[in-house]
C-alpha cells in the first residue's frame, strides 16, 4: 500500500429534516423546493445535515453546497423526474473536453465539506434519457421499447433506440460546434436547448470540489455516467453501491477525472460500462490545463457487470499516476484490468500498482494495454485516430506493477499492443496466475518483466 493523506469532511451536526419544508414522499408530488430549502437552511445555519427519511420522493436536481451532508435514511427511494424546466443545457465537461449537457440530478461546484451518506437509494430515472442499443437487448426488450418510442436510427451494430422525438432529433443534427475558437456558445446552447434531453448528464457532478464523501448510498441508474468527480480533492467513496443496468449506454460507475488525494474502498460496482475507471482530460485542448490524477488508493471493491473492472483511459492526457489497487474481485466483466489510450490523447500514465486482484469468467482479457482504442458514437460513427501523429500527442504507458494478479476464465490472459512509435514499456508481473482460452500476445512492447508467472491456455 501506498499511503495517501485524505482528509475527510467536517460538516455540524444539525440536522433539517426534508418534511419540515414541505416535502411529500408520494412518488407524484416534485419536491426539488422543499429540498433546496432546507439545504439553504443548513447553508445559511453555517452547515449541517438534510435528511432525507424512508418514502418514495420525486424530485428534480439536487445542488450540494459547502458544508452540508445529504443524508438519505434506510427506506428512502430518491427518483429523479425529467423535464426541460429543470435540466438546463450548459457548457460542461464530459468524455474529456468542453462538452454541452444538462445539469446533473446531484451536483456541487467549488464546494468543501460536502457529504452524500446513508442507506438510502438515489435513482436518475436513466432509462429516460439513454439511448438503447439493439445488440444490447433480447428481442422482447427491444419490442417494449418500441412500443414505447418509434424513434430509431441506425448504428454499426444495429438499431439503436431513442426514447424521445427530441433525442432522435439531436442525435440526427449532432452536437454544435463548441471546440473551435470561433465558436458561438450562446448559439449553440439555444440551439441544444431544443433538444435538452440529448444532452443527458452525469447523475452525481462534483467540480473543483475539496473534502467530499460519498458513503453507504446506492447511486444506480444514471442518464450517462454515474458518478464523475472532476478536479476534485480529498474524495472518500466507500462502502457503497453504484449499480446501472447491463445494457447502459455510456454506464460507468466511477469516473475519476483529474483528481488528487482519493480513497476508495469497499464500493460494489455492477455497470453498463467501465466500472472503476481513471481519467484526465482528452486530446491537446485537455492538456492545456496540467492537472493530472493522482496519489489513488483503491481496495476491497467488488465488481460484478461492467466492460472493465480497473480501468485508465481512454481519456488520459494529463496524466494518471501513483495509484495502488488492491485486494479487489473482478467476477464476469468484459475485461479485468484495461489500459486504454489512442493516438491524439498525449499524457503519461506511470507508477501504478495493482496487487492481490482476483477475477473470474472474464469475457474477453484478463490484463489488457491498448493503444488502439477507438471510440463509437451514439449516432454510430466513429472517433477514427489520425495515422500520423506528433509526438506531444502520442499517450505512453510505463511503470506499472502487477503482483498477485489471479484468473480463473478468460479468452485470454493478457494482450499489449503498442505504438511503433512509443511502445508500452515497464511492465511487471509477479507471483501471478492466468486460465484462459489464450495466453499472451504483444506487439511494440518493451521491457515487459514476468517473474513466477503461470499462464494455463486453453481450458
């Protein structure tokens, strides 16, 4: 274990109850001003505790400010409603660079001291806003959405369902332009506006934020991402649940972008996308602000569904070091461990440890390190990686230790594939042990070290 310094919020113990400003756990009745009432209430008080009790409770998005605990009791089932009034597009963040979304059903800014705890359930009410992917699905299922919502457009793999008239629309007439220097944001956040709901947000956003914890809440079934901490310093996140279903799109449990000082423990995860996964900004417009993530301790996860267990990249460029995983189970995930980068991104990823990380009935690689991850839109196009690239923006993976990595039922056991440019170099494995279809392959990898390794194929 590598030790990180986290310190944990310090938030008074007064505690405002939710009813007593007039909410109403009926499932029917919007109680997004009775909630931001008493978190008011608490902030103006200099801080403390919103409870939220056992019920059924609609509401609309929540803002955590500095020095509040939104503590949801045993019983209590949080459903986020949808609908244009209270999701607002604006220019957020999201897969790396300047993106338009809708703000988030919790979300915090620039805030310290804030806390989301209990036994309680928050629900983004996902299927409302996500995309459906006809592979995804049995065939009754995609009848049923059908039924629901006519609107499909066609993808490399299939159909892929929209819920809504204006997510189909936005889909058709894609994202406006907010990356060019010229770029008329006004314009395109009017533009978006008519299509809000294409621009499904992250269930739980926390921006430059400093001292946050996230304990004993289940967070499940988020529009995109479920949750996405961003800049974001001395973050707890344990013994809790971050659940989407299988077939979510874009439905990753933890993102952790350009973060410092993190602790993580005894979280169960089971996701439509990456499960635990690193992140830092993409492309050359990323690496304009030089915040990489770092000084991680993750341990006694548990990770059930999901197209990676632990995961860095594909969005990496400022930089993911000095991580330590350890003590983790990966049962049934795409992949187990998946370092994934591609030309265009930049950044190092350097000085990770991963110890004592047990899988089973892993679907396609154990261990794997890519350079050539591309990315598949929603409107089924791709993100295609140009063939020549500056060196700037060539990603490298270095530096990474794997010890008592044991798995028991995989295609294969571990796959690099590098650059011929810059190779993936200054791996080890140690005391580990692999049973799958096939064992190992690489190509542009460099000083690749295994000591009392076991690779048992084709069984």
């Amino acid at each position: 274990m590598k030790s990180v310094d986290v310190k944990l919020p310090e938030i008074p113990e007064r505690q405002f109850l939710i009813t007593e400003y007039g909410a109403v756990p009926n499932g029917k009745t919007s109680n997004t001003k009775a909630i931001a009432a008493a978190i008011e209430a608490a902030s103006q008080a200099g801080g403390g505790t919103v409870v939220i009790p056992a019920g059924v409770w609609l509401t609309g998005p929540i803002e955590l400010k500095s020095n509040i605990n939104l503590h949801a009791q045993r019983g209590a089932l949080i459903c986020f409603d949808k609908n244009p009034e209270e999701y607002p597009v604006f220019l957020a963040d999201y897969e790396g660079q300047p993106r338009i979304r809708t703000v988030s059903p919790i979300h915090a800014r620039e805030a310290e001291n804030i806390a989301i705890t209990g036994q309680g359930i928050f629900d983004g009410n996902g299927q409302l806003w996500r995309p459906l992917k006809e592979v995804k699905v049995t065939k009754k299922q995609w009848q049923q959405c059908l039924e629901k919502s006519p609107y499909v457009i066609k993808g490399n793999e299939g159909g892929i369902w929209m819920p809504t008239e204006s997510i189909y629309k936005g889909a058709v007439s894609g994202e406006p332009d907010v990356l060019s220097p010229d770029a008329d944001i006004e314009a395109a956040l009017k533009k978006a506006a008519e299509c809000y709901d294409y621009y499904r947000p992250v269930m739980v956003s926390i921006v430059k934020c400093d001292r946050v914890l996230i304990e004993g809440v289940t967070l499940q079934n988020s529009p995109a991402w479920n949750v996405h901490p961003l800049f974001t310093t001395n973050l707890t996140i344990r013994n809790a649940n971050i659940r989407n279903p299988y077939y979510a799109q874009n439905g990753d449990g933890l993102d952790l972008e350009s973060c410092s000082r993190v602790h993580i423990h005894d979280v169960q995860f089971d996701v439509g996308d990456d499960a635990i996964c690193m992140k830092s900004g993409k492309n050359a417009v990323a690496r304009k602000i030089p915040v990489p993530t770092e000084d991680v301790y993750i341990h006694d996860c548990v990770v059930y569904r999901g197209h990676g267990g632990f995961v860095v990249g594909s969005e990496m460029s400022r930089g993911v070091r000095r991580v330590t995983v350890e003590n983790c189970t990966f049962v049934g995930t795409d992949v187990g461990i998946r370092f994934k980068s591609a030309p265009g991104r930049g950044g190092v990823v350097e000085d990770i440890d991963l110890n004592n990380i047990y899988m089973t009935d892993i679907v396609n690689e154990a261990v794997i390190f890519t350079m050539g991850y591309v990315l598949s839109n929603s409107d089924g196009s791709e993100d295609k990686n140009p063939t020549e690239t500056p060196r700037e923006d060539i990603p490298e993976f270095k530096n990474v230790r794997m010890r008592n990595i044991n798995c028991v039922g995989a295609k294969q056991a571990v796959r690099i594939e590098g650059l011929k440019q810059l190779p993936i170099h200054d791996l080890l494995f140690e005391d580990s042990y692999f049973k799958a279809e096939k064992g190992y392959t690489e190509s542009f990898a460099e000083n690749i070290v295994w000591k009392n390794v076991v690779i048992e194929e084709g069984v």
